[in-house]
C-alpha cells in the first residue's frame, strides 16, 4: 500500500476491474491473473476481444501468459530494472503525456538545490546518515514553497500513514515551477537523469528480456497511451511480497502518470489484493500504526504530546488531510462517545502511543524473548504462513495464553502436539506452559458484514444461517451482541469497572 | 393409480395415442416426472465470495436453517454470475466434515484438549486478558501519556469483515491499551 500512497494519497488501485475493458492495452506483472484472479480476468479479455494488447511479463509462463499478445520472460526479482526501462524509453522518445503531467504532476516543480541524486554520490541520495542507516528528507523538498503556519518553510511529502513526523506537505501551488520543464531542478529533469541509465540493453542484462522484445512492448504500451488511449497495469503478489515491493509499485505510479493513464476510463493501477478484504483490512486496520482511514497512531515523543501537536504533524495543506482535526475527533467520539468532550481534547490520551515496531515480525520476536504473555489469532495462520514459520511456532510455546479463532484447527492450534519442532525433539509437549484456546468462528455465509474488494468496492455480505454449535460471530453494529462474542469485550461487562477508559469505550 | 393410467404411461400406447416418439416426456419416469431443483422452495441470501478480493457476487440457498448450494450472482457488476472453482466450492467451506463447532481447551503442560462450554471459556479469556494488561499497562512515561501494553497482541486474517475490524482495533487499542496489533495485510 506505501507505493500508491505516496505517489497518490491512498493506497488503493486507482482504477475499477470492470474498467479495464476500457484499456487499449493491459501490462500484467508479477500475477498469473488468469488462474489466481480468473472472475476479475474476464474484464481483461472483454478487453483483447475489443482490440487492447494484452502483456504479460513474469518469470513464469503461465495461463495468463497463454492468452497475452506480448509475452516476456523476467528474471526474478528485477522488476524494477524493466519498467525503469520503460520510463527511460518515454522520456528518451518524448511519449510522455505532456498537458497531462505539467498539469496535474509535480513535474514542473523544482527541487532544492541542496538535492544530490544517486549517480552524484556514487549510489546515494543525499542525506544519508551512515551511522543511523537512514535517509533525512530534508534536501529531497522542494525548493521555495510557502511558509507554514508556524512561520517555517515546509517540505513536500504524502504518505500512506503520514508517520515520519519530520516533513509535512505544502500548498503545491505555491511553489516555483517551470512549465517547459526545461529546468535541471525540475522534477523532470532529475527524473529524465536519474532513468538515464535503464537503457535497453541494461534491461537486458538485468532482466534477461532480449531487447527487441523489450522495445516491442515499450513500443505497444506508449502507443496505447495519450490523448486518445489509455493503458493500464495489474499486479497482485509477485510485486507485493517482494523486499523491494513498494520501489516496484511506486515506479509503476511514475510510468502511468508520466504516460497520463491515471484517473481516467481504461487506464490506472489495479491491485490485485489476495484475500476478500485486504483492502479493507488496511482502510479499517488492525495494524498497529494506523487507525481507521489511515489516521497515524500517536507515536510517544514524535507527535503525541497533544492534539495540537498531532495535527501540526501531519496536516496537509491541500487535499483531505488538510481536514485532519476533523476525522480525528469524529474517530475519537465514536471511540469513547459521551466521554470524549473538547476540555478532554476528546480522548486522545487515552489513545496507546506507538514506541516501537509493533508490527507482526516485531512482536513475534518480543514473544520469543518472552515479553509477550498471550496472543489472539483471528483467521490468520502464522504456524505456516508467517515469515520465518519455525521461529514463530517456537515463540508460540513462549506465551502464557493464545486464543484462536478459525473454522479449523490449524497448525498454530495445534502447535503444541503437531509441529515440526515436536517431532524432531525441539519442543516437548508437556515442557510447553501455553495455555491454548481454540474458538470456533462464523463463515462468510453465516454473518451480517461488510467485504472491501480489490477496487475498494465495499460490499454487504447477508447472513444466510446460523453458524454451527459454538461458532461465533463479532460482527454489525449491535456492540451489546459482541460483547458476548468478542472475548475481551466480555472482559469489560465483567466487573471491571473502576478504569473510567474502558468503560467509556462500551 | 388404477390400471388405465398405468397403461397409458407406457411410451408405446403413447406412441399409438399421440403418435409421439416413445422419448422424452412419453418415457419419463414418475420420479423423472417429479424431480425439482436442490433448492426449490429455499430462501436465498446475497453474499460475497470469501476467497480472493476480486469480490464476486453469490447467492446463498438455505431452507430450514441448512445451507443448500452457494451459487454466482448474475446481478453483481463485478462477476456478472461467475464463480471460479474455489468460488463455487465455498459451500463446502462451510459445510465440511473437518469443521470444528466445539470449543477447544488445553491446559499448561497438557498433551491433550479438553471440552469446555462457551461460557467458561470466555470467562477464563477474559480473566487472562485483564491479568495480563493489569501488570504490563503503563499510563505514562517522563510525565506524557503512554497508554500501552504490548504484553498482548492480536493477528487477524483479510477475510474479516470490516466491522469485526473496527471493533478489533477500538477494543484492543482504544479500549486495552494494545500495540502489538497486526494483520495479514502487512505486506
């Protein structure tokens, strides 16, 4: 989600599936759509039937590939090198959309004149601290923009959940640009240099995609690309699950928006999600750093001092993240109702702060060095679907107490009697002290809610029938059902009054 | 049924009465006759495919509180009344033989699960969860407001509903205090 976050503001594909029949022609990478999202991939052939050209590039030949126009081989992992490649080959061939990126880019924008790019300093951008191993923005902003309300200079940046704390975005229409983007400190230009290098013939050393073949495609998706045409791109995991993932999607955003194909009817960026409600599940998150409508959680000693602080942080001055203030008391009411009053600055102490990476892979190495008691695991498997799936089983047998949640008993129910570890002696049973609680859940068919698709379509889901024996549902708006249903809720109703916080979060 | 009937069922005197072709409705049987659909007479849900996030519309047949046949739904704009394979086998998702409906228990220490009402367990959870969060909550740090425990975690799959998510986060953050909150769509 970070690549189309920052390039767009949110991140979401930007375009609809049905919308792809629009496209004059579709690049798919890093997704077999037509096995792993076949319903979705009768859109992309209504497309081929009314003339697009459909490209597949992927190391693998897939079904997808079967049905392509255009089919190329790419060595794994160098997805970048080729659609580098291909922005290289629209600024060198001028097949850029140029109305549409002086208008509605920043490509007419200057960078400061403290920007150093890569080929400068030898592989670096400027600002580089070597001894913390990170970036500082700071020379990257664009060059004299507005004052900020505190009287200082802001610095351009968008993000998926705002939460570097350090730069906050400008009025874009107030900063010094040049429209014939002839200027070396436009962005443009430093693009044009930085791509300089993505030459086909290093496509091909990269990509193993010879360069003849390279160009065709290069030639056919520009050519449907323009005033006229438009051309979309889809990608599911094979983009995604990569290390250098939000790079690739984020070059991807560069291509569409120099070649114009964002916003409009048959061209943008389909994210091809895995699970019914991915998208959903980062919009409306259980994630540790973001609250609903990728609002930043307060992060301790970065911008959690106050509410005035908090939106100093991370208000924009154009777009939807100018109205900051106002999704965040309207979150902060429907978190605490009545209690949450403006003398309270409406809740936002009761807020956790964030200290640290809290993440999936954070905490699961927290749990091995046993700071982690107890652990609910709703509809997710890390027994076998986690990164490192024998440290994880092995930090399971660290916790007090795991609560799981499924239709079936999965490897991480089952960890304890029937893993790996136990069978080569790593673990005994009767050595592990978790205590283990398997509940099980509703289906789809047997629950009141809502999925958010791939699209960001959100769609209603009827229950059809009760769901079996025990099984449970934590779900609709009824929260008084939910607090039977969702066990720590149950916590709450259960006497514990004397913490004005929770129960004012009833 | 009396014995002219039966006669007259029989495709060869159909074929002498109507001069038909001795097939079809003349041949059928009484049970061919009386064959309906599976879920004739059913009542019918709109749903929504569980698997991949494309999202494809599907009716749910039910009658008498059973789940009868998952099928697409022609009135969806996004799969027009198509299902793929796993799409159309989502009724055995729900109705499958290795579904656990029972709540499950195992003890420290122990190499077996046990049987526990839903009750019980949810008391026992809920005991647990307040110990725990009562000893690793921290209000503040150096006089600013921390609020956090990050001895619990949760992890949610991508099939939740987006209510159950909302409910997830304002409870275990808003309401406990939680960080260590996570789900399949970190990627």
């Amino acid at each position: 989600m970070p690549g189309l976050g920052t390039t767009f503001g949110r991140g979401g594909a930007t375009t609809a599936l049905p919308d792809l029949m629009n496209a004059d022609a579709i690049l798919i990478m890093g997704s077999n759509m037509a096995e792993n999202h076949p319903v979705g991939f009768q859109w992309v052939m209504e497309a081929k039937e009314r003339g697009a050209k459909i490209i597949h590039v992927d190391p693998r030949f897939s079904r997808t590939s079967a049905v392509a126009d255009l089919r190329a081989p790419l060595r794994a992992g160098s997805d970048v090198a080729f659609l580098g490649g291909l922005v290289s080959y629209v600024l060198d061939n001028g097949k850029e959309f140029r109305e549409y990126i002086v208008n509605y880019t920043n490509a007419a924008i200057l960078v400061s004149e403290k920007f150093q790019d890569t080929e400068d300093l030898d592989g670096l951008f400027s600002g580089w601290d070597p001894k913390r191993q990170l970036y500082d923005p700071q020379s990257w902003a664009y060059a004299h923009c507005g004052a900020g309300p505190d009287g200082e200079e802001h610095f351009a940046h968008g993000g998926h959940a705002k939460e570097s704390g350090q730069i906050t975005a400008v009025d874009l229409t107030s900063c010094e640009r040049d429209d014939t983007l002839q200027h070396p400190r436009c962005v443009y230009q430093i693009l044009k240099r930085h791509f300089a290098r993505y030459t086909p013939d290093m496509v091909e050393r990269a990509c193993g995609v010879p360069r003849d073949l390279f160009l065709k495609i290069a030639d056919t998706f520009c050519s449907a690309s323009g005033p006229e045409k438009t051309a979309a791109i889809c990608y599911a995991v094979g983009w995604t699950q990569h290390s250098n993932g939000v790079q690739i999607i984020r070059t991807a955003a560069i291509l569409q928006l120099l070649l114009g194909n964002i916003g409009r009817p048959g061209g943008g960026i389909m994210a091809l999600r895995g699970h019914a409600s991915i998208q959903g599940s980062t919009d409306i998150p259980t994630l540790y750093d973001i609250l609903p409508g990728y609002l930043p959680m307060p992060k301790f000693g970065v911008n959690s001092r106050d509410l005035t602080t908090y939106y100093s942080k991370h208000r924009d001055r154009t777009g939807w993240w100018w109205n900051i203030d106002k999704y965040m008391v309207s979150l902060l009411k429907a978190y605490y109702g009545e209690a949450a009053t403006k003398e309270n600055e409406w809740g936002f102490s009761w807020l956790p702060r964030v200290t640290g990476d809290h993440s999936h892979q954070g905490y699961f190495l927290d749990m091995m060095d046993g700071k982690v008691e107890g652990l609910f695991v709703m509809g997710q498997n890390p027994a076998t679907a986690g990164p490192h799936t024998r440290f994880e089983r092995k930090a399971l047998a660290k916790l007090k107490w795991l609560v799981i949640r499924d239709l079936v008993e999965l490897e991480t129910a089952s960890f304890w009697h029937d893993s790996p570890e136990i069978e080569r002696g790593e673990l005994r049973t009767e050595e592990i002290a978790t205590e283990v609680f398997f509940l099980p859940a509703a289906g789809h068919a047997e629950k009141d809610g809502c999925f958010t698709n791939t699209q960001r379509l959100v769609q209603w889901h009827e229950k059809a029938v009760d769901p079996p024996g025990d099984a449970m549902i934590a779900t609709a708006g009824d929260e008084v059902e939910v607090v039977s249903t969702v066990p720590a809720l149950q916590a709450l109703g259960h006497g514990i009054e004397g913490n004005d916080r929770v129960d004012e979060c009833l | 049924m009396n014995v002219k009937d039966l006669l007259t069922r029989w495709p060869v005197v159909q074929q002498i009465l109507t001069r038909g072709d001795g097939m079809h409705a003349d041949a059928a049987s009484d049970r061919t006759r009386n064959l309906v659909p599976k879920h004739h007479g059913a009542q019918v849900a709109r749903s929504v495919c569980p698997y991949c996030a494309v999202g494809c519309g599907q009716l749910v047949y039910h009658k008498d509180g059973k789940l009868i046949s998952i099928e697409g739904d022609p009135e969806s704009p996004i799969s027009r009344g198509r299902l793929c394979p796993k799409g159309s086998d989502s009724h055995e998702l729900l109705t499958h033989a290795n579904r656990e409906t029972r709540v499950k228990y195992r003890r420290p220490h122990s190499t077996k699960w046990e049987e526990l009402d839903l009750e019980t367990a949810m008391d026992m959870i809920a005991q647990r969860v307040w110990d725990s969060r009562e000893h690793t909550f921290v209000e503040a740090r150096g006089g600013e407001a921390l609020m956090q425990t990050t001895a619990i975690a949760h992890l949610g799959g991508a099939t939740l509903d987006n209510e159950e998510n909302y409910l997830l986060k304002k409870l275990f953050a808003g309401g406990l205090g939680m960080v260590c909150i996570s789900n399949q769509a970190r990627i």
